[in-house]
C-alpha cells in the first residue's frame, strides 16, 4: 500500500476540489446553509464511508462541515483517501 507525503500527493490533490495535505491526511472544509444541510451531508458521508470500510474524522459546528481523511493503519494517505475524497465530493 502507497502512502503518499505532501509532494506525491499533489498530483493526486489536482482531483479534487480544495483538499489539501495537512499532518500526513488530506482535509476539506464543506459549507451549508444551515444546520440541518450540515448535518445531513454528515450522515450521507457516513454511509458511505461504511460501504467502503474507510471512516473519515467529521467534525460539525453549526453549518460547517470539516472532514479528514487518513489511513490510520499505514500512519498516512494511501489511495482509500483519495478514493473516499472523490465519492465525497460527488455528495457535495
């Protein structure tokens, strides 16, 4: 399994809407309109983290969503990242 640092990871950033590379995970921060918006993309992504067994860090205040994404088991970002990223965005 590749795991990807900040350089090898830019090509593959080049994918995805404003994920960046930050302490060995990529992130993003997703904005709503309200609350309820926040919160139902949350359990969307949850859903489908489950179908992929890869869980993403969700954090939620109010309408703001930031999500994290780091394959705990090889300590990095590896392509279950990315692949988790790109379905992500396809919610969004």
């Amino acid at each position: 399994m590749e795991v990807y640092n900040k350089n090898t990871a830019q090509s593959m950033l080049l994918e995805l809407t404003n994920w960046t590379f930050v302490n060995n995970g990529i992130e993003k921060k997703f904005q709503f309109k309200n609350f309820n918006q926040a919160l139902a993309f949350i359990v969307q992504v949850g859903l489908l983290a489950e179908t992929k067994n890869h869980h993403p860090e969700l954090y939620n205040v109010y309408n703001k969503v930031n999500i994290r994404l780091s394959t705990h088991d090889a300590n990095g970002v590896t392509d279950k990242d990315f692949d988790l990223a790109k379905a992500i965005e396809k919610l969004f």
